[in-house]
C-alpha cells in the first residue's frame, strides 16, 4: 500500500510539471506520451485503491463447502482422496 502512495507521490506532480512548464499546443503534442503515461498510472493506481478499499472486509470464499479448513497451506494436500486415484 505504501508503494501506490510513492507512486501517486512521484507521477503526480511529475505530470503536473510537465503540463506547468509550458502549455503551448507544440510542447503538449510532443510530451503527450509521458503525460498521458503518468496520469494514466494514476488512474490506476486510483482503481487500485478503490479496489483495495471496497474487498477490504471480504475473506476467501471456499468454492466446495466440503473443503476442510487447513491451519496453513503447507498441510492443504494438493489433489483430492478421489483425483488420485486410478482406475484399471
């Protein structure tokens, strides 16, 4: 999270230098790539934190309800009892 907030910090006044240093038509069209590059991180950036903001309080759903809760990932096994069993 800290990391979104140094970017923000650096695109936005980065861009905004660009735009202050001149605003002739010429000088816009030929830094347009690097403006539209750090205002678009921003929105990005912004889409993230909304994101983060709205599934803050969401946990993990589990798809089969007859999944048995592991303590950790390390004692999950990684196929079922029946996917691992063959057949001849």
């Amino acid at each position: 999270m800290g990391m979104f907030i140094l970017i923000v910090s650096g695109n936005l006044p980065y861009s905004s230098s660009i735009i202050m240093k001149s605003t002739e038509e010429v000088f816009i069209l030929q830094h347009l790539p690097w403006i539209v590059g750090s205002y678009g991180m921003i929105l990005i950036d912004i889409i993230t934190f909304s994101q983060f903001y709205y599934y803050r309080g969401n946990k993990a759903i589990h798809l089969d309800e007859n999944t048995e809760d592991y303590e950790n990932e390390s004692e999950k096994p990684l196929l079922d009892e029946d996917e691992h069993s063959v057949e001849y």
